[in-house]
C-alpha cells in the first residue's frame, strides 16, 4: 500500500501557483495570516466543484461571523450550470472586514501549514483531508457528497481529528450547530483531545513519507515493479 503521497509543508517554503480566472496572489492571504495569533483562524474551503446554495451559504456565513474568531474563506465562482450557487449574503464582507478574509482561491497547503490557522471547515475531499492530517490541522467535516461522508467518519469516528456536522432536516448544516462544533475544536474538552490526535498524525504522516519511511519505501517498490514489468514486456 503506497499511502500518504504528498509533499510536506513547514511554514511558508512550498512555492504555489495558480493560472486562470481565479489567479490569487499567495503572499495576500499568507500575508494577512501573519497578522493573526497563532491557532486562532478558522479555514473554509468546500473544494473546487461544490457550490453551495443560498441557504447554506447564510448559515456558513453566520456561523462565522457569530464565532467572532478570524477566517479564512474560499467562495470560488460558481461554474456556468450552478447559477445561484456560492452567493454570499449581501453585505458579509462589509460587515465581517475586519473579522475575515473572502478570496477566490488560494494555496490550501500553504494555508494548513500555516501557524495561524487552528480548525479546517472543509467537504472532507480526500485531498483536502491528507493535507489537513499532515500539519496537524483539526477539522469541522462538512461532507457534501460521494465519498466525502465516509472520509468525514474517517475524521470523526477512526482517526479522530475532527467532529462530523450533521445535516439538518432542512437539508443543509444550521448555523447554530456549524458555530458550536468551531468552538468545540478549537478550545473545548473534547477538541482538546481531537488537537492532540491531529499532531499525533501529523507525526505519523511525516514519517510515513521520510526517506525510508513507509510511503516512501512503497512507492520505490511500485515503480520498482512497473519497471521490471516493462522490461519483460520489451524482451
């Protein structure tokens, strides 16, 4: 098994880059980090295909602005087929600017690895949440679909580092529970234990991926195969 296949992050060296229409200047949000004390930010990312619908969007944004604790938040342009979708309600961002950061896009990795941000709100796509275990970030699990419900009990009930937010019968996640599992996290009891567990697999992570470490003994071994299989296929 090959495991972990990522590229390791300590603080701000990982070079990103972005082209396209939601071409985002890095240094911006890294910079605006900087500013924050350590743990303290909130990072909202729900990936690159959802778009949330009006309703869920309110109670994010609510949630947010109700924890009275820095954010960061990707709202990427929604594609051409979800018209309506990822709409922040009018006047968010006027009246959270000094509370948070709404951007396009930005360098997710670069973003966990950062010293400020202490809870990751994210879809739970599997991306997203080997990232977040390999620099210790604790998550608020927000599955929207396929198989981020079962990445989301990976992050809850196995690994725990993180808490699963139900849906409501309203079809989407309330504000009200969203804030409370942010708080939770962050400085309650049991986040205590779930910040414990996300550093313990951020350990194991970086171990596994070391030279010599088992990932990184694996995937020697895979392409090791594959070329000795192309060699017996050209003879």
């Amino acid at each position: 098994m090959i495991g972990f296949a990522l590229t390791l992050t300590y603080g701000r060296k990982t070079r990103a880059t972005r082209t396209g229409d939601e071409q985002c200047d890095p240094a911006d949000c890294l910079s605006w980090l900087d500013e924050r004390p350590d743990s303290s930010v909130v990072y909202v990312s729900f990936g690159s295909l959802a778009a949330l619908p009006t309703e869920q969007m309110e109670e994010v944004a609510d949630a947010l602005r109700s924890s009275k604790r820095p954010f960061l938040w990707v709202v990427k342009a929604p594609y051409a087929h979800q018209k309506g979708g990822n709409s922040l309600p009018e006047g968010f961002m006027e009246a959270t600017s000094k509370q948070g950061l709404v951007v396009p896009w930005c360098p997710q990795l670069n973003i966990l690895a950062h010293r400020a941000v202490g809870c990751f709100v994210t879809h739970c796509g599997w991306n997203s949440i080997l990232e977040a275990l390999s620099q210790g970030v604790p998550m608020v699990a927000v599955p929207q679909w396929s198989d981020q419900q079962t990445n989301s009990k990976f992050v809850s009930d196995v690994w725990n580092t993180g808490m699963h937010v139900e849906i409501s019968d309203k079809g989407f996640v309330l504000r009200g529970e969203l804030e409370r599992f942010i708080r939770e996290v962050m400085e309650g009891k049991r986040g205590a234990h779930i910040r414990e567990n996300s550093q313990r697999w951020r350990d194991l992570v970086r171990e596994a991926v070391a030279e010599g470490g088992s990932s990184d003994n694996n995937i020697k071994e895979f392409v090791t195969n594959i070329s000795i299989h192309e060699g017996d296929a050209n003879m």
